[in-house]
C-alpha cells in the first residue's frame, strides 16, 4: 500500500525462496522466545484522538500514486472536505480504533491514515495487529510498514512492507507483499484466502509478521502458520534487499478506490469502518 510510485496488481508469485516448505514453517525458527516490547491497545475513550506521541496524520488527497480518491484528514481538520464534528479516526467507546471512509454530501470521499513516523520506529521482531477490516467494493484497507529514511532514500529504496492488504472485491483474500528498490510492483507478493469463500470482513483477525534478519514472514491468526516467507533469493536479479540495514515505522489506513481496487459503485456502503483492537510488537530472543 505504497503513497508514492506504484501499480498495484498483486500476482501470486512462488520463486526460489519465496515460500518455503510445511515443514519449516513448524520448524524452531518459528518458535523462539520473544518479548513484548510495545501495545497500542486504544485505551482512550469517548470519541478521543490517538496518542500523539505514537501516532501522526497523513493529509491530503493527490492519488498517492495508486489513484486513490479518498482525501485524507487529520482528527480535528476542518480543511474542505474534512469535518471535525465527524472524525475520520477516533478511539470509541467499544476500545477500537475506527478509521472511517466517508461520503461527503457534495461526493468527495474521507479517511484517515495514521502513522508512526518520527515518533515510533522498530526493526526486526513479531508484528501483529487485531483488526476487522472493512467490505465494500473499491474499500482498500491496510497495516503496513515504510522505511524511516523515506525522504531522503525514497520509495521504493527505503523500503516496504506490506502485512495485510485487502480489496472489496476479494472479500475472502488477504494480500503479504515487500517492496524495495528493483522490485517496486507485484513481484514479491501472495496471498491467503479464508476456507469456503468467508469474507475476512465477518470478524476480527490478527495480522501479523515475523522479521528476521534476511527473511519477513506473513501470517494470519496463528503465528506458527506463516502462509509466505520471503528472503532476498525471492527478489529478481539487481534488487536490493533494504530490510536489515533500516528502522521501519507502522501505518494503519482505509483508501478508497485506485487502479488496483477499482472505485466505489452503487453497492457500496458509507460511511464503512475499519475496527483495530491492538497493535503489539515482539522482540524476538
């Protein structure tokens, strides 16, 4: 779910290294000790904004290079199209986080994208996040990581991991994917479908990640189970692995439309939430 240069249409894709075997992902590689080292759990109440010593707003609205449609705001923005009186992210009462895509009156849509940037950065360790995402065509919601350096390096040198991408249009299947420099679009992705067709959608799920030096693996629900491990034998000739030599921060948002998830029809419903439980973070021993 990148903000700067990339056309997304994800590929299954099983080279050498990609996905390794059943039996390495039981393997002890998968089971050592670990220790939590952050939460975010959303404890505050009544309508309140996050943290603001662990999470910022993006803002604005200019495609993101995915020709998104949705304008991003800030918890208390009040620039057009933004309203304050309906924020675009806020903790409930229920203790979730919800990022809401709206429909404006006059058509424009709002959401929100939250990050890390400059105030929580990690590398290496278990990555997880309690969320139910929302469904929808053209709904497109995402937890992800960039490179710290992305101003000065930029995208896709610094750097991109991609822990849980969904489109409205594939309800029952999640997107794991990693971007970087010689390997920007599609090439190193997959994806994990629910049995029976159930949209992801019907109830929470925890996505996560486990990072390790010279491998990123995805799962979902259960971490013993990663459904992709991706390692620098996975990237095409020329690529440059950039995950060990970085710290990353963590981005929650709910886009809307864009070349990859297509726009919203008839069908689809506004304003629509994407629910975040927690986000917690291990360091692994």
């Amino acid at each position: 779910m990148n903000e700067y240069v990339r056309t997304r249409t994800t590929i299954l894709c099983v080279i050498g290294g990609l996905l390794l075997s059943a039996n390495m992902a039981n393997a002890s590689w998968f089971h050592r000790r670990e220790k939590l080292v952050w939460v975010e759990n959303f404890d505050r109440r009544n309508g309140a904004q996050l943290d603001p010593a662990v999470w910022t707003y993006e803002e604005g609205g200019n495609g993101w290079g995915n020709k998104e449609l949705e304008v991003y705001c800030a918890y208390d923005s009040s620039k057009v199209p933004c309203d304050p009186a309906k924020p675009n992210a806020f903790v409930g009462d229920d203790g979730y986080l919800h990022i809401v895509a709206r429909k404006t009156p006059g058509g424009q849509y709002t959401s929100a994208r939250l990050l890390t940037k400059n105030l929580k950065t990690f590398r290496y360790g278990r990555f997880e996040a309690r969320i139910r995402i929302p469904s929808g065509q053209g709904m497109w919601p995402a937890f992800w990581l960039l490179g710290e350096d992305i101003d000065t390096a930029k995208w896709p040198a610094c750097g991109e991991l991609d822990v849980m991408e969904n489109i409205g249009k594939e309800p029952d299947t999640i997107h794991g994917s990693i971007h970087g420099k010689g390997f920007p679009g599609p090439t190193v992705g997959t994806t994990i479908r629910l049995p029976d067709s159930t949209p992801f959608a019907a109830r929470f799920h925890t996505f996560g990640m486990i990072w390790r030096p010279g491998s990123i693996a995805y799962y979902v629900d259960d971490p013993k189970k990663p459904y992709a491990v991706d390692t620098p034998r996975a990237l095409p000739a020329g690529a440059v692995w950039p995950f060990d030599s970085r710290r990353f921060f963590l981005l929650l948002n709910l886009a809307i439309g864009g070349g990859w998830p297509g726009n919203p029809d008839q069908s689809s419903v506004f304003p629509s939430e994407m629910l975040v439980d927690y986000v917690k973070v291990w360091e692994l021993r």
